[in-house]
C-alpha cells in the first residue's frame, strides 16, 4: 500500500491511498479515534470560522470534529444530518447525494425537532473533506429546508475540485491519486 504524508493542524499523518477505480486513487482521511488530531483540527477551525448559531455535519466521518469544535467553543448543541431516520426522531426532512467515498445513493435525514431548533438561525457546514461537494450540498439543502441560514462551508481537507471552491474554508489541500501512488496532476 501506498502512503501520502501531510502535516495538518500542524500534525504530520500518514494516509493511506485508496483506490476509487482503475484511474483514481484517494488519500484516506479519518479522524475517527485520532483525539489529538481532532483536538488540532477544531481549534484551527474555528479561528477561521465566522459567526454562528449551530454547527451541522454529515454522518458519521464529520461527528467527531463537530463535537470537538462545539465543545471548544463552549456550544451547548450540534446536528448531525443522519443517514437512516431513527425512531426517536419526532419527523423527518430527507435529501438524497451521490458521494466519492460511498457507494450509490445515499439519504441524510433531519429530525424536525433540530429543525425547529435552527429555524433563522446562522448555521455552519462542517465535514472533514469536501472533495465532490455533494455530501455538503445535501447537508445545506436540509439546513435551508429547516428554514437556517447556511453562514459558511468548512473542512479539514479539500480534495480535487473543492480545492478551487472560494466558498469553502478548509486548512490543507488532500491531492488526487494516481493507481501507483503518484500524484495526480491537473489535465
């Protein structure tokens, strides 16, 4: 397996590079069970966040660094825009998206009481990488659906395209990968 070292919130990581088909390679990125690097992150973030009321991510790679930004920042709730609805959910929005790291469609769905919730309310988009943007699109279509105002689109990581987006935040460019490990250049 092939390795890409980064240095992100000033941490030095190793990503493995994934396969996505015969022509694409990805670095794979997850904070998952990595406290210090999430810890970083967060913080690095939300120096550069603007103002807002609530914080939302996608499930599930996004959770921890949601968590961990509302937690520094002293926030007393986040949402999370699931993939399956959950019994406890008082009703639904659903929106479905088509994303690089996930096979076929995929559904996210927002309980109605965290609608209520963020209803004219600034609302910050948080994932750990944009690369597609759909992931994010979705997230933002549930927000506008609920009635709050998107404030602003964060990542830790932007990967291909996303990386020319000005209307997202994010602390390192992921690049794209060839099979054998070598960087992508442009075409």
């Amino acid at each position: 397996m092939h390795y890409h070292t980064m240095t992100i919130a000033g941490l030095e990581r190793q990503l493995p590079i994934c396969p996505v088909n015969e022509n694409l390679s990805i670095g794979a990125f997850v904070i998952f069970g990595d406290a210090p690097l999430t810890v970083a992150c967060a913080k690095a973030l939300l120096e550069r966040a603007p103002e807002y009321d609530y914080i939302i991510t996608a499930e599930a790679k996004g959770i921890p660094l949601a968590h961990e930004m509302a937690r520094q920042n002293g926030d007393r709730h986040y949402f999370v825009a699931r993939k399956k609805p959950k019994l406890y959910m008082t009703g639904i929005f659903e929106v479905s998206v088509h994303s690089i790291t996930t096979r076929g469609k995929q559904s996210l769905y927002l309980d109605t009481a965290d609608a209520e919730m963020m209803r004219g309310k600034r609302i910050l988009l948080v994932d750990d990488v944009i690369s597609t943007g759909q992931s994010l699109a979705a997230t933002e279509s549930l927000v506008t659906q609920a009635g709050g105002i998107v404030c602003g689109r964060m990542a830790i990581l932007a990967e291909g395209d996303a990386q020319k987006r000005e209307d997202i935040i994010y602390l390192e460019k992921l690049p794209l990968f060839n099979p054998d490990g070598t960087v992508k250049t442009e075409e």
